[in-house]
C-alpha cells in the first residue's frame, strides 16, 4: 500500500474533482492520503475533508512568513 504524504486536496483545480482525484488514486494503489493545509484559512476544509474520507488525514499549520 501507498501513502500520499503530502497531498493539497484543497487547493483550486483540485477541491472541484476531489473525489474522482481521490478515487483515481486509490484505484492505483494509494490507500492513505496526509492533506495539508498552508493557512488558516484551509483548516475547517482540510479537517473537513478528512472526517467525510476515511483514508485521509489532516495536517492544520501555516508558513511562518503568514
């Protein structure tokens, strides 16, 4: 098994297609995803994301330069 240790499953072009994203992945093999978030703003979807998937986690944090 895989897992995608660094994934933005948030960020525009992709929260539009998340679950096919994630469906395409775990049809290829990932069987866990680590979502990271870059602001605060990200970490209500980010968490979010990873109570609705049970195979993805939330990683809430921000750069230090925000």
């Amino acid at each position: 098994m895989l897992i995608d240790s660094h994934c933005h499953l948030e960020y525009k072009g992709l929260v539009e297609d998340q679950a096919a994203i994630l469906d395409r992945a775990r049809e290829a093999g990932v069987g866990g995803f680590l979502n990271i978030s870059t602001r605060e703003s990200e970490w209500r979807q980010v968490v979010g994301t990873a109570e609705r998937e049970g195979d993805v986690w939330a990683s809430v944090g921000i750069h230090p330069h925000e």
